[in-house]
DNA sequence: GTCTATAACCGGATAGAC
DNA sequence: GTCTATCCGGTTATAGAC
C-alpha cells in the first residue's frame, strides 16, 4: 500500500523524493531519516546500506510502471486509431500520479551505476521486451493494410513516449516560466494529452 | 576552440564528461584531473571551486546552443513547411556534436541546484525567450492563414523539441537493446529526423 | 525496534615549495 | 604554472545501550 505508516514504507516514500532531489551520489541518509521521521539508524536496519535502498526504490518503481503497461495490454485488440489514443491518455495520467518515476531513472541513467543497469535490464526481460513487440507488430499490421501511412514503428512509438514524458521531464524548466501559461496543471495536462493525440493521429492516418 | 591543448581547456572537456557521466554531486575532482591528464591543484588555481567549474561549463553549453538558434532565426522567413523541417535537422545535427548537454542539464535540473537555475533564467531573458516567441507568432500566424490546421502553438513547439531530444536522452537504454536494431547510429538519426519531420507535417498540413 | 555515540573514510580545498 | 602534503568537514555505516 502506498500510505502505509509502517517506518519502512514511511522510509521508501522519503528515500525516493530525496533520490529524485538530489540524485544517488546528492541523497543525505539523514536528510531521508529526517523526511521519514524516523531516527537514521533505522534505514539501516531495515535496509542495509545506501546502496540497498536504491535498488529497492528502483525495482519498485519498474513493478508500477510494469503494471501500468499490462492495463494497455488489455485493450491491444481496439482498432489501432483508439489504441494510440488511450495508450497516450494512460501513459499521461500514469506520470501525472508517478512524476518521480522518470526522474529518478533519467538522473542515474547516464552514470552506469551498476544497481540501475541492473534493473532496466531485468525490466526488459521479465515481459516488457515482449510487450513492445506486440505495439510493433500492431502498427507494422494497420501499416500493411493501409489504415495508416506507411511508417517506421519503432520511430513511431519512441516519438508517441518522447512527448508523452516530456512535459515531466521539462517541469523544473516550464515552472519558471509557467506565468506566461497561466493555467494549473490538470488543465495543462488536458490540452497536453490533446495535442499529441491530435498530433499522432492525424500524422499517421491516410491523407 | 574546441580541441585546443591549453591546461585550462583540457579541465574544462574532462571535467564536462565526468559532470555527464556521475552528475554534479558523483564528480570527483581528482577523477576530473585524471582525464585532464593535469594535476589536481590545477583546477583551483584556474577555476577556484567544483561550483564556479560546472558554471564554466553550464554557461559555455548554452552559449553553444542559443548559436545555434540564432542560425534557425536567419531562416525564419523560409515557408512554415521548411522551416520545421529546417529545425528537426538542424536541432538533431546540433545534438550529435553536443550530445553532453542535455545530458548535463536533465541530470541537475531537479536539484534547485542553484547555479543551474540561474544560468538557466539568464538564457531564457537574454535572447532565447524571444526567439522562442517569434516561433510561436510564426505558428499562431500559419495555424491562422489555414496554411496548417489549427492547433495549440506551445504544445506543438513541445512536441517537436520533446522528439528531437528523445534518443539522446534514452541513449543508454537504447544502446543495451541495440543489437535488435541493427544500424549505425548515423543512419538511426537519419531515419530518426525523417520520421519525426513525416509525422509533424502530416500531422499539421490541413486535410 | 529505537536511539546515541562514534568509528572509518573520503572529498573539496589550501598552503607553500619549486 | 605546477606539484606535494595536508587540513577540515562531512558522510556512510556500525557498535552497543535500552
């Protein structure tokens, strides 16, 4: 559960808002303790080291997103037009309720840090590797039959996930800005997921 | 220049690397003047601290990035259609020789590391945040003239920066499955900036 | 399970010789 | 400009009382 006060679930929800402030190297074990409420000793008795509680949170956060994939797994038997609709509305909705998720990921990604390669390896080969092929096959199929263009679909999908992330990945740079939007973020959200729905459906329907 | 031998260039090149690869907190000193090749005194006596080094390097970045928007502002006058394209290409080409700087940037942009909030408020007031507008104005122009469908001209600007940047960003992840893919990374960014200009001008062009 | 005290180490920074 | 030696503060981790 997510709001369990258990002191090892209240450890986790800090550990993962301090990895994802300050980064694996930036995380202060007592900033954690702090955040937590619980006396820093006690991360180490539950979780044995820095590193430990990295890999935790990590392999965590992948089981949501995992789950988050096997809700589209679902509907992969809508026509294609509905398909890539919802595939973005979820996609969507998933980071706005999990915002730490691609942050965490895309701070420790360019380190080699051994625990992170680790587990997106592990991801991949535990059912997301096939999960992706099936879109693959979805759109080379609507692709042959011409209910779409003809187009790359591995292109296709890294575009539909690249401006799906996008705005979570860019917030820190957007709110300094955000007084020229004037409008909260469900709003923007909204016309966000709008915009690339409308983007991708009408770039890849015939002409 | 960039492959000048001086001391002082050498730390700046190496220490850039190794703020990409272990981001600000993970860098080493000692590892930056390793890979300098320089000793490690070397970096106090021309930089005086970690801090004014990583703003050497931020603020030298977006120097090399906002030149290459002032290229785009010279062929702002081209039709809205070439011009996208003109942007694709050129912003996909500019992050083939700079792949370090998103890189750099995404790692510390959730810190409130001060220092990149900073440099990052000075880019946007001292040039870029108008061009930014001229781009929206030429947008908000053509949506209006029925030259492209009517659309949200922010979100589309998000949606053309969000696919540029995508493979540099998910690089190393890409990489582990690369052996799927079975190109050179010349000819990914090649099919890369053809599907992401296809998608955007069929999804603009009116019907 | 919880807490205090402290060990053991490491990294940024500087002093000062050459 | 370059190098060696070293200081100082902070960080992970543990020992051990309760």
């Amino acid at each position: 559960m997510e709001t369990q006060d258990t002191t090892r679930e209240k450890i986790l929800i800090a550990a993962r808002d301090v990895f994802v402030e300050r980064g694996y190297d930036g995380a202060r074990m007592h900033e954690i303790a702090a955040r937590a409420d619980v006396n820093k000793a006690m991360i180490y008795y539950y979780y044995n080291s820095k590193d430990a509680l990295f890999e935790s949170i990590l392999k965590d956060s992948f089981k949501r997103f995992f789950a988050y994939f096997l809700v589209l797994k679902n509907i992969a038997d809508m026509d294609i037009e509905k398909l890539i609709a919802a595939i973005i509305h979820a996609h969507i909705d998933f980071l706005e309720q999990n915002p730490y998720l691609p942050k965490i990921i895309f701070r420790e990604i360019h380190s080699n840090n051994p625990v992170t390669s680790k587990v997106i390896r592990e991801f991949f080969n535990q059912g997301f590797g096939e999960i992706v092929t099936q879109f693959v096959d979805k759109i080379d199929r609507a692709s042959g039959n011409g209910n779409i263009r003809p187009v790359d679909s591995i292109q296709t999908i890294w575009n539909v996930v690249a401006m799906n992330l996008f705005y979570f990945m860019m917030k820190p740079i957007i709110s300094v800005f955000s007084d020229r939007l004037n409008m909260d973020e469900k709003e923007l959200l909204t016309r966000r997921k709008q915009a690339i729905t409308d983007l991708v459906l009408n770039g890849l329907l015939p002409r």
